[in-house]
C-alpha cells in the first residue's frame, strides 16, 4: 500500500514537473515571439521614417533649385479700375497689377571683349542696348491684349470672391493661364502681383 501511494505520488510529481516544463517552454516562446514582433515593427517604422526624412530633404533641395531657376522679369501693367460682377450693388476694384515673365538665353547677351586698335572711329565703341528696355518694348506689344485678359477676368468676379486670399490665388491663376495663351511659349508668365486692391 505504501508503495501504491509511492507510486502515485512519483506519477504526480513526473506530470507536475512535465507540467511546469511545459508552461516555461511556452512561456519563453511566446516571450521570444514578442520580441521578434516589436524588433520587425519597430524597425520598419524607424525605416519608414527616415525614408520619410530622405525624401522631405530632396523635395526641399529641388524647391530650393527650382527657386533659383525661376527668377524673371517684372513687367508692371499699372493701375485698373473695374466694375465687380455683383448684382445687388455696384462694387467696383481698383488694383495694380505686375507679371514676372521668363527669361530668354538671348536676353541677356555676353559682353564681348574691346577689340585693340586700328579701327576707323574715335577709339570709343557703340555702347550696348539695354536688354531690359528691349524686353520692355516686346512685352508694350502684348500689353493691350494682356490688359484686356486682367480686366475681363477680375470684372467677371463678384467682390465676395476677391475678398478671399483663395479667390485672389484663383484670379491670378487664371491671369496666369490667360497670359500664357497671348505669349504663345514666347515667354511664360511666372507669377501674377496685386499690388494695391481695394474693393468699394
């Protein structure tokens, strides 16, 4: 009989400790697996990340590139003053307005070196056109069509939306593309200015 309870007891103490090996086993695995999830998780969010950042610094060196690339040429259209499209009262505009347009290669031609003696004249050489004035005198021959565009587009608004920030953007955007259409790709219109704008 006492071996019998022996027996038992030794049979209970095998599974238990069976039992206990079991548990830390599984215990471990799922530990294991754990750190393996949040190591992968982890990682790939670090990655993401600085990707993110590699991209945000190359998105930001090629806006800084394209800054530097788009200077243009002002041309001021002076002052207009218009009728609003509003149908309950008469509202009218007053505002000046400025494109930058692009440069050409040509505009701005390379000074070539005085050539040394022996010429016919006083020794003194042509001064060189003003390319600015040139621009200017190509651009007074647009100036009316492009006049017109600015007026038929800002008198087709109503006051309510030019007094918006995103109704002056749209206006000038579609200044923007007005313009381009009467260049025709001889220049292009970089950006459209108000400078005074008043409604009443």
């Amino acid at each position: 009989m006492a071996e019998n309870n022996q027996g038992s007891e030794n049979g209970t103490n095998q599974e238990m400790t069976k039992f206990l090996i079991m548990m830390i086993a599984s215990v471990v695995i799922m530990l294991i697996v754990s750190i393996v999830i949040n190591y992968v998780v982890v990682e790939n969010i670090i990655t993401q990340k600085l990707s993110n950042i590699q991209i945000n610094s190359e998105e930001v060196s090629e806006e800084s590139d394209e800054d530097e690339v788009q200077k243009g040429i002002i041309v001021d259209l002076g002052d207009f003053i218009l009728n609003l499209c509003d149908e309950n009262a008469k509202k009218y505009l007053k505002v000046n307005v400025a494109i930058e347009v692009s440069k050409k290669e040509d505009d701005f031609p390379k000074e070539e070196p005085a050539k040394g003696g022996g010429g016919h004249g006083h020794g003194e050489a042509a001064p060189a056109p003003d390319p600015l004035a040139a621009i200017q005198t190509e651009m007074n021959q647009y100036k009316p069509a492009i006049r017109d565009a600015v007026i038929t587009n800002l008198s087709s608004k109503t006051s309510a939306e030019l007094s918006t920030a995103a109704g002056k953007e749209l206006a000038k955007e579609q200044i923007t593309n007005d313009i381009n259409s009467i260049l025709g790709g001889e220049r292009e219109v970089l950006r459209v200015s108000f400078g005074q704008f008043i409604i009443q």
